[in-house]
C-alpha cells in the first residue's frame, strides 16, 4: 500500500492509539491539531476506507451517534482473541484468550462455524459507561 503523508500520520496515530475507535471527525481534529501536515476530512474518509479495505482498520457504528467508529487491528496486541467494544465510549478490550478460546470452540462445536477472531467484536456497555447511564 502507498503511504502518503497523510496515511502515515492515521498510521502513527493508530499505532499509538490501539485500543481506542475514533470517528473521522474526532481523528481530523486530532491529526490538525499541532503537526506539520493537515489533513482534511475528506482526505481520511479515503485513508479510512483504503485501510478498512486493506484489513488494517476495523469499522463500526455507535450506537449512540450514528457515526461509523474506527479501530486499529494490531496483530502484536490482539493476539487472535475476540475483543469487546463500548458503543457509547468507543473503548475497545481483549478478551481473556480462555474465554474466547471457548467461545469459539463452542460456537464451532455447536454451530459448526469458524469464526475469525481478528474481524470479530462484541458490542455492549463497559463497566464505568453502564455506572454512568444509572
């Protein structure tokens, strides 16, 4: 993949970032905010599209904005596991490799499908987002 100037800043950030899912919007004014080379929003809607295409970047949708939400995927980190997904804070967690090591043992057994763990999240409410809904 060609790495424009423009890339390498989404790529530094994600790298620096792995866990979090960000929208366009909050990237765009992170990325302008202090370095050399800007980068309009419509110029990372077309890195973001290219990397989620690519399979460098996972996208979602919030629940609570409608907005389309992206993650880096970090073979270094994830480590072939499941992760789980705030859809109201964005945070992104790894599951414990036992539990989704039988979880999908069991869905395979059970539904005899291969599920792959790299491309799969779960999405609900992390703990301190549901403290703060009640």
């Amino acid at each position: 993949m060609y790495m424009t100037a423009q890339r390498k800043l989404l790529f530094r950030y994600f790298s620096e970032h792995p866990d979090v899912s960000v929208t366009a919007r909050q990237l765009c004014d992170v990325l302008n905010n202090g370095d050399q080379v800007k980068i309009g929003l419509s110029s990372i809607y077309r890195n973001l599209a290219a990397l989620t295409k690519a399979g460098f970047i996972l996208q979602t949708i919030s629940q609570d904005s409608k907005e389309a939400r992206y993650r880096y995927v970090s073979p270094e980190t994830c480590g072939h596991r499941l992760h789980l997904t705030c859809l109201r804070c964005g945070k992104t967690f790894h599951m414990t490799q036992k539990l989704s090591d039988r979880l999908l043992t069991d869905i395979l057994r059970v539904e005899d499908f291969a599920v792959d763990e790299n491309q799969t999240t779960v999405y609900g409410l992390c703990r301190d987002c549901r403290e703060q809904r009640n």
